[in-house]
C-alpha cells in the first residue's frame, strides 16, 4: 500500500513520511516514558533510542516483507518482533512466548 501511494500521491506519501519520522518517534518515546512511570518498564530503558529502534525495525520489515522467505507467515514476523521489543523493555515477564498479541 505504501509504494502505490508512494507512486499515486506523492503529497500524501509526504505527509506520512513526516509524521513516521517527526511525529511517532515523539509519541512512542512519551508512551514509554509514562510507562516507566507506572513501573510497567525497565526504567534504565532508554526512550528515544527504543522508540526510533522499533520503527526502524518495522520499517525494514514492511519493505521487505520476504524477509524470511515462505517459512514464516507475516503475522508470526510482526508477532516476534513486538514480542522481542516488549520483553526487552517491560518489567513483568511472562512464561509464554510468543505472548498474544
């Protein structure tokens, strides 16, 4: 969807490229923040960095969403990576892995 849009709304594509790189970074560090707050996070967890970390791992896996050929489904991809960013950050683990997402 994105590459049409790239290709058939160049403003459009424009904009969203803006908000990925000014705009979600800031929220996702603020969400992490109040988190840390809650004692939900690691509070050694570096915001910033985490939050600009997740994005790029997303992005790089929806541009190549052949990453791991045909052995794994694209919902078990996305499904490991947020499950590696979470456990990474939070304070509660869980026994379980992968957890539902």
């Amino acid at each position: 969807m994105i590459r049409q849009l790239k290709q058939d709304n160049v403003e459009v594509y424009s904009e969203l490229r803006l908000f990925r790189t000014q705009f979600l970074p800031v929220i996702l560090s603020y969400n992490i923040e109040r988190g840390k707050g809650r004692g939900l996070y690691k509070p050694d967890v570096n915001s910033n960095i985490i939050a600009h970390l997740s994005l790029s791992q997303l992005t790089a896996y929806n541009k190549d969403i052949t990453l791991l050929g045909h052995q794994h489904s694209g919902k078990d991809v996305q499904q490991q990576l947020v499950a590696c960013l979470l456990y990474g950050i939070t304070t509660h683990q869980e026994k379980t892995w992968p957890p539902n997402i």
